[in-house]
C-alpha cells in the first residue's frame, strides 16, 4: 500500500494536466465541428460528441488501471504484448473489416477497433525492451538488425492492410534509435533524401534555356549534383579517403533523381502522387485532390487572427472540410480560435513534447528512457503529419491528431501509450536501472 | 548517464524548429494572408436576389395591356448530379445527348456547387409535363421567373421590349447586375424605374451541399423585394388596334392626340410585329428576322421617320405671317403659277380660301414677306434676319428640336436656319429665292409624324400643346410628371387660328376642299391635306385633321407612304379613325373595305 500511494504522489501532474486540457479541447472541437441546433444536447450517442464523451470517460479509466499496474508488468510483458498485437495485426488481414479501403478494422457490434493504434505502444515497449538491454550498443550490426526488425514486421503488416498513414508513422522510431546511438547520418541521409525528392519532382516538370540550349529539369539538377561532387572532391583533394565517401553519395544521389519517376509512378498508388503534387504545386486541382487541403486552408485562414468564435464556424459547421471530426479537426479550432488559438495549441503540444523529453532524460532506467522517447515521438509524428496536412505543409495521409481527433481506438491507444509512460515515470526513483 | 544525453538537444531542437514552422505559417495563413476569409465567404454566402414582378401597364380604358407570364427556369447542380436516366431527360426536354453534354459542362466548369441555368424559359406545358418526373434527375431544379406578355399583341413600338442588360449599362448603373432584365425601348424603358420595383436581396449561409442553412447576420442585411408599379397608358388600345388594322399592307404611320391633355390615344408605325416576339428566350431567334424584313417593322415610322411636311406646312405659314402682321385674315394672293406649280382652282381671296385649295403660289408670296421685310438694304442680308425669325417662331410648334415627350427615341426633324444656309451655300450666298421652296413645306424642312399629330392638337387648341405623352396615371400616384400638364404656348394669338379652323373644314366639308375623303357624318372635321415628296419614289400621302371643331376631342396625323397625294388615302384613314373613336361605330364600310383591301406596299415607285 505504502508503495502505490507514493506512486501517485509521484505523479507528473503537469503532463496529466497537459493531457486533460488537450482532450478537452478535442472534445469541444468535435461538438463544434458536428454540432447543429438540432442536437445540443450533449449526451447524444447519436452524435460524435456524445460518443466521444462516452470514449473520454473510458479513457480516463483506462488510464486508472494503467497507473494502478506495476512498472514491472510492461517490462516484463513487454514482448508478450507485441507478440499478441503482431497476432491482431494478422487477425485483421485475415477476419478484419474494411473501411475506407483500409482494411484494419476489427467491428463489435457498432463499434470499430484498429489494431493498428495499438501497434505503436506495443512496439514501443518491444523496442524499449530490446534496447535496454544491458550492454547493448546500436553499432552492432545484429542490434541494428534486430530493432529495425522490431519496428518493420507492424510496418509490413499495416502496408498489407493498406493504411499507409498509420504504417507512416512507426518511422518515428527512427527518433528513439537516433538518440540510443544511431548514427545522425542516417538522420541526416533521410532528410537529404526528403530533399532530393522533392527538388527532382519540382524540377522534372520544367525545361531551362543556357546558351538557346533546352535542357530538362531533371538532367540539370544531375549536372548540379556532379557539380557540386567535383566540387567537394577539389576542397577535399587532401583527404582522398573522403573522396570514396563523396562519390558514394553522389552515385546515391544519382540513382534517387533516376528512380524518383520510377517510385512516384509505380510505387506510390495515384492518389497518392496527386496529393504530393498537390502540395508541391506542381498540380492544382482544387475540385479534386486538393480539395481538402484548399477547403481546409480556406478554414483556417478565415478564422482570423482572434477566430469567429465558438460554434460559428461556418466552413466547418456546414461540412465543407471533409472529415472535420478526425483528421481535420484541427480546421475546426483555426476556424473559431483564429491564430490565438492554433498558436495556444501548437506550443501546448511543444509544451508536451520537451516536457516528454524532460520526463525521459530523468529516467534511471534505459527501458523507461526509451519508452518515453518513443511517446513523444510517436506524438511528434502525428502532430506533424496531421496539422502539416491542413495547413498545405504535408501531403493528405489520414492519421489522428493525438487526443483530439474524434475516434475511440486512437484516444485509447494515446492515452495508453501515454499513461504507461506516467506510471513508469512515477515509480522511476525505485527502478535502478 | 551515457555520452548520447547531449542528443536531447537535437531531438528537442527538431521539435522546436517544426513548431515553430507551423506557426510561422499559420500566422501567414490566419492574419497575413485575406485570401482565405474570401474564399469562406464564397463557400457559404448565398445571394439570393428576390426578383419583384415588373408592374402591369393599361390602357385608359383599363383594357389590359402588359403582364406577366411565369416561365420556367431548369437549372443544375453539377455537384448533385446523380446517376440518371439521360435518354429520358433529353426526350422530355428535348434536347439531345450532346447539347446536354455541353451544357452539363458549361456548367461544371462555372461551378460544381452553385446553380446555373441549364435550360431557359421552360414554356409551362413543358413544365407541366417533366414536373413529375423531376425527382428522378436529382441536381436539377426548376425556378420561376416572369416573362412579359402582351394579351392584345397591339402597340408593339410604344410598350417597348425588355431585354437582358448589357455591360455598358450595369458599368453606367449600380443596380442592375448582369442577368437582370431592362427595358430596351418604348415605355418598358421610359417608365423603368416605376415598372422594375424594386428587387430584394436575402443572404443566407448554405452548407458544402448547397443545402440553406439560416440567413445570414440574422437577416439584418436582408431588403424585401418591392413589385413594379402598375401604370395606365394613356393609348386607346381598339382605336390602337383598328390603326393597325387599317394600315395594315401600308407602311406609314397614324398618330393621334387628345388635344386638351396631350395624350397620346395611339400610335400606329405599319408594317409593326407582335410584341410576344421579343420576350424571352424567343428574341434570340426573332429579333434579327425583324431587323432583316426590308419593310423595317421594329422601325418606330411615328416617332423617327423623318418627311418633309408638304402642304400641310402651310397652316403654320399663315399663323406666322398672321402674327408678324405681314398678312391679314383677308390678304389675297394671285395664283401665279410662274412662281410655283399649282393645281387649278379659284383665287383664294383670304386666308382660309387659301388653306382650303392649297395653293402654292399663295405661299410664295406670304413666305416671300416673311423671309423680305426690307429690314436692311441688302436681300442676302434681309433674308437672314428674315429666316432666323422665322425658324423661330415654327421651332415654336415643335419642329426641328426635341419635342418633350416620354416616347424614348423621337428624332428632332429639321427646320433649316441661318446656320443651315450658310454652310450650305455659304454667307451671303442665299437669298429668298433660294429657299423658297420651304414655303409650301418642301425643301430641306423635315418633321416627324408626331409632330405633325401635334400640329394638329395646336390647331386644334389654338395656339397650344401639352407635350404628347404615353402615360396617363401611375397607380397609386395622384400627378404624372409636371411637364405632361404644363401649357407650351406657340406664340400665335388664338383668334389667328380662326381663318386656319375655317379653311380645315372646308378642306373637309365644302365642295373644292381637298379632302372631301374625311368628311363624317355628323361631325365637323378639320384637315388639311400634303403630299411629302420623295425623292426615292411616289410621294407620301400625308393629312392631319383634328374633330370635332368645337371642343374637339382628337387629333390625328396620318402618313401612307408611297401612296401620292394626301386625300386619297391619308385623309380616309384619318377619318374613319376619328369616327371610330368619337362614335365607336363607322357609318361609311365601303370607305372602311377600300382602306382594309388596298395593299400599298407594291406601288410602282413614281421616277
């Protein structure tokens, strides 16, 4: 008994606090995005509010149990969970219910489970408990091996499922594995890679003139790049063990402009690559693909900078940004907040990561460090992928907005994910290692 | 701890940096940029213009002149479209498959949420037969409009049209919008603003399915749409109606006035058209058919054709002369035909003698003193001083200057003064024997009928007019228009128009009058016959006339053109036009079948 009061004396009050403010302000988001005078009553199971209610409460009690639960169950549990959620993940392909496309869903009478949102806390307990394994070191190729491994078999059963969103996220882990000894090159790769991208899709489609000569975008910016290697080599001449290094890349960089046609147009399904052309500006089909983004946009520029106020929203309130209950809610809080509003949310969510890392850094125990690593990673990635998407800064890939969105399964999988980390934490001074 | 603690910092750092980003952006976005609030009022702000119906126009008689129609707009939806039977969409509207094709993307392309106009003026029989079956072609529905109408298919030229605005107007004048109908001529356009109402305008919010969802700031911004006023023309539409009739195979024109308002009874330009054939959609087709017609049926003959007066000109000679004292009631000229042909008749012995037979050298002379006062020594000098006191006093009539009307478009006419000359022939190169020819009414003189129907109601009044006009009373509205009530004098003393009044009746009653052809039974019609010669073919046949002689009740000014002289088909048309109106009855029918059967479109011209 001794022990469990001090748990929950050592509770991070602020963090939970920081967590009930965000849920309601999702709750209150959602009653504004759907509400109509018809149905204000706000215990409606009719309605997503009255239903969102219903999953806060549950929620909240789930959180409960969480905090009640020893840190020692997750470490030890750790892969018994992963093992049965890899289990679910496989139960979907097999008996799971497809909704939009995406067959990921597990039905129970009315209601819905994705698997897939359960999928992140699992893996991130896996990946703490591989990790934290003493003695451990990422440069070892099996570590490597082993944690990619980790991360890829979720990855590999959600592409199957054909929820790309969600498969999206678990490279957030790649976060987790650079701060546990991950080379920042493989940070730095995957961005130079980003960039690489995106510069050949924007250049492809464009012809320059040098010396009445036409040349193509895509031929230039492979001139560049061997411009730019010669370069290095001349500054390096020096140290010709770089020059290896150098002409890696540049052969790297070469194949990525090659294969960037060949990815777009074969590897990546059609609507995608509109959605991508759509936020390059390469396209502008604002009927079509870019429909949500430009009515998305049109929302939240509207708002203002102080917002029209709770309830009148009107591009919200008569559905013209689709889905504004679950990946575009964050419309809804442009719409009648204004930028006070989005701002307040942005920093309350940066808020919440720092103090994440705050919380992680504190831990004895690498397995609580890494776990806490991988929550606000796996929050991170959301928060980018999700507000990116509605202010035209990333392509449209449908993942929640973590406590906020409307959706029963993503707010039990966050508070869970969440709430491990606050029980782990609690306990950290009795934990050594 | 581990060496890898210091990567907190980066991690925190990426954090921060995507936040950070994001409200960079957002900032853009929400306070920077207007675009967007734009873009939010255009998704949810419906103007919905409340279209007043345009007022009803009768007659003075309280016969019904203009009204309107419901017609049936079929407008679309593109968003909405569903799947649909289109073989049975185009068989009941009867279109086929590409024009529905063309016209489903016309409308696609302007906007996949709003409606737009798939198919105009649905006649209500069409209606009528889809109206059932609307709800198998879901995103389109029906919207009613009005078209005008004219039950008595009469008085095409002075009711006028209405036709869409045009860009030139809705840049001139705030309250009309493109779309919005305007009248375009007669008195849809002289009366426009009484006939319009005024339109209403609601705002309302709709939803991403164009469904309404409220009015917009509570309705604050709303205006309740106000109908057009109800107007009474001041025509007589059956005496409209039977001009027409007599003009019919004749082009020309029949004007006629109540004397003591000013009131236009009607006003008949032959050949004329139906006024249903320019409304609606059915102007597209009608209106360059109208405008090929050699005869020039959308030509208002009444109003813009301009004749040179011929004899008739010669009542406003002897009223002037009259009044300048350089004759008397009694004043006899020789007919000396040396000076100018003339037909043969006795020596008019005075004024009214003169009028009666006609006689130009009688004008030669009464001209010759009007124009050569020997006010100064030189004639060229004498004849400018002359003519310009002259041109004024037959401006007086409303001549040869804008005649105040409500009729939009009358032309001017032209009665030729110093200046004319001058240019002409240069100054000092012209004396009166130059300008002779103006004295009986030819030369470069030129008038409109509805000057010379006014001609007649001056006569008629002795010596004043109110300004013809089409309204009579706006509903309502206790005045019309002051100019319409005010006196326009013309300067002549009243008793000058005794003579004038004597020599028009005998024109009409006494053996040797030119116009025995007027004559009616039981009334003392006044007249005076012209010929307007016409240098293009066989002269006009031209007579005004006003009845009765006391206290007379109409006056009328009547062109047949190509028809030779004036009392063989102006003055009987005139005539039975007076009778009709006077005693609603013709008592002459074989005068009436000569008129109906004679077909003056073919004469040969005279070369």
């Amino acid at each position: 008994m001794r022990n469990r009061t001090n748990v929950f004396t050592n509770l991070d009050w602020v963090t939970i606090l920081t967590y009930l403010v965000l849920v309601i302000i999702g709750w209150l988001s959602i009653y504004a995005a759907v509400y109509n005078e018809e149905h204000s009553k706000i215990f409606d199971l009719s309605q997503r509010y009255g239903n969102q209610l219903l999953w806060i409460g549950l929620s909240l009690l789930l959180a409960l149990i969480i905090l009640m639960i020893e840190g020692s169950f997750f470490t030890s549990f750790a892969y018994p969970i992963y093992g049965l959620i890899i289990l679910m993940l496989i139960g979907v392909l097999l008996f799971g219910t497809e909704i939009k496309g995406a067959k990921s869903w597990f039905r129970i009478g009315s209601f819905a489970i994705q698997p897939a949102e359960f999928g992140k806390f699992a893996t991130a307990l896996a990946l703490a408990k591989f990790l934290s394994v003493l003695g451990i070191n990422m440069k070892d190729l099996k570590t490597k091996v082993t944690a990619i491994a980790i991360v890829i078999l979720p990855i590999i059963l959600i592409l199957l499922q054909n929820d790309t969103g969600s498969m999206l996220v678990y490279f957030s882990f790649v976060l987790v594995l650079y701060r546990e000894g991950l080379s920042g090159n493989v940070l730095l790769a995957g961005i130079y890679t980003a960039f690489l991208f995106i510069t050949s899709l924007l250049m492809r489609i464009q012809t320059f003139t040098f010396f009445n000569k036409e040349i193509g975008g895509e031929l230039l910016l492979i001139y560049i790049l061997v411009a730019l290697g010669a370069a290095a080599m001349y500054v390096t001449k020096k140290m010709k063990r770089l020059w290896i290094i150098i002409i890696a890349v540049l052969i790297c960089s070469v194949g990525i402009v090659f294969s960037v046609d060949y990815v777009f147009n074969n590897v990546l399904e059609p609507h995608q690559s509109k959605r991508i052309n759509v936020m390059l500006g390469v396209e502008s089909d604002p009927q079509g693909a870019g429909y949500n983004v430009n009515q998305s946009l049109i929302a939240i520029g509207s708002g203002g900078f102080s917002g029209k106020g709770f309830l009148n929203g009107t591009q919200t309130k008569f559905n013209f940004v689709p889905e504004q209950s679950t990946d575009f809610i964050f419309c809804t809080i442009g719409e009648e907040w204004g930028f006070l509003g989005t701002f307040v949310l942005v920093s309350l969510y940066l808020f919440l990561f720092l103090r994440l890392i705050f919380l992680a850094e504190r831990q004895r125990s690498t397995f609580s460090r890494i776990y806490g690593y991988c929550v606000a990673s796996i929050l991170f990635f959301h928060f980018l992928i999700n507000i990116g998407m509605t202010i035209g800064l990333a392509p449209v890939i449908g993942i929640p907005l973590p406590f906020i969105s409307y959706g029963g399964s993503s707010l039990w999988a966050f508070t869970i994910l969440l709430f491990i980390f606050i029980r782990l934490d609690a306990e950290r001074i009795y934990v050594l290692r | 701890m581990n060496n890898l603690s210091h990567r907190k910092y980066i991690v925190g750092a990426i954090f921060s940096i995507i936040c950070l980003i994001f409200i960079i952006r957002l900032f853009n976005v929400q306070v920077v940029n207007n675009k967007y609030k734009l873009d939010s009022d255009n998704n949810v702000l419906r103007v919905i213009t409340e279209y007043p119906a345009r007022g009803l126009v009768y007659d003075r008689n309280g016969e019904l002149l203009v009204f309107n129609e419901a017609a049936y707009d079929l407008m679309l939806i593109p968003g909405q479209l569903k799947e649909m039977d289109t073989t049975l969409f185009c068989n009941l509207f009867d279109i086929t498959k590409e024009d529905f094709l063309a016209k489903y993307n016309k409308a696609k392309s302007y906007s996949r949420y709003k409606p737009s106009v798939f198919e105009k003026e649905l006649s209500a029989a069409t209606y009528g037969n889809v109206q059932d079956q609307m709800y198998k072609f879901p995103g389109f529905f029906v919207q009613t409009r009005t078209l005008r109408k004219y039950p008595k298919n009469n008085a095409a030229h002075v009711l006028g049209y209405i036709g869409e605005v045009n860009n030139s107007i809705i840049e001139k004048n705030s309250y009309y919008k493109s779309g919005d109908y305007i009248g375009k001529s007669g008195l849809e356009l002289a009366y426009e603003e009484l006939l319009r109402g005024k339109r209403g305008v609601r705002k309302i919010l709709v939803d991403v399915h164009n469904r309404e969802k409220g009015s917009y700031n509570n309705g604050l911004e709303d205006t309740l749409s106000v109908a057009g006023q109800t107007i009474y023309s001041s025509l007589d539409v059956d005496l409209q109606a039977y001009g027409e009739l007599l003009m019919q195979n004749k082009t020309g024109s029949v004007v006629a006035i109540e004397p003591k308002t000013g009131e236009i009874l009607c006003l008949v330009s032959s050949p004329g058209y139906d006024p249903n054939l320019l409304v609606g959609r059915s102007i597209k087709t009608n209106y360059p058919i109208l405008t090929k017609d050699s005869l020039k049926p959308l030509f208002n003959r009444a109003t813009m054709a301009q004749y040179p007066p011929g004899s008739i000109f010669k009542t406003i000679q002897a009223l002037i002369a009259m009044q300048e004292g350089v004759i008397t009631e009694q004043t006899g000229f020789p007919c000396i035909k040396s000076l100018v042909g003339c037909h043969n008749h006795p020596t008019a012995l005075n004024v009214a003698a003169s009028i009666k037979m006609s006689c130009n050298p009688y004008y030669h002379q009464v001209f010759k003193r009007l124009i050569q006062q020997n006010k100064v020594k030189s004639i060229f000098k004498d004849s400018e001083i002359g003519l310009a006191k002259w041109a004024t006093n037959v401006k007086k009539f409303g001549f040869g200057g804008t005649l105040e009307t409500d009729i939009p478009g009358v032309k001017n006419g032209l009665v030729p003064g110093v200046d004319f000359y001058n240019r002409w022939y240069g100054e000092g190169r012209w004396a009166f024997s130059t300008i002779f020819s103006l004295s009986i009414g030819q030369g470069e003189l030129g008038v409109i009928p509805i000057q010379m129907a006014n001609l007649a109601a001056i006569i008629a009044n002795k010596g004043y007019y109110y300004p013809p006009h089409i309204l009579k009373k706006i509903e309502g509205v206790d005045t019309i228009p002051n100019l319409f009530t005010t006196k326009q004098y013309v300067g002549i003393d009243s008793v000058y128009f005794n003579p004038i009044i004597q020599g028009m009746l005998a024109v009409v009653d006494e053996p040797g009058g030119t116009a025995r052809r007027a004559k009616i039974n039981g009334i003392s019609v006044c007249g005076k016959t012209g010929t307007a010669q016409n240098p293009h073919g066989e002269d006009h046949s031209v007579f005004i006339a006003f009845a009765p002689m006391e206290n007379p009740k109409i006056a009328i000014a009547v062109y047949v053109e190509n028809s030779g002289f004036g009392g063989t088909w102006a003055a009987p048309i005139a005539s039975l036009m007076m009778e009709q109106y006077l005693t609603d009855s013709i008592s002459d029918k074989l005068k009436e079948k000569r008129i109906l059967e004679a077909n003056l479109l073919n004469v040969i011209p005279k070369k």
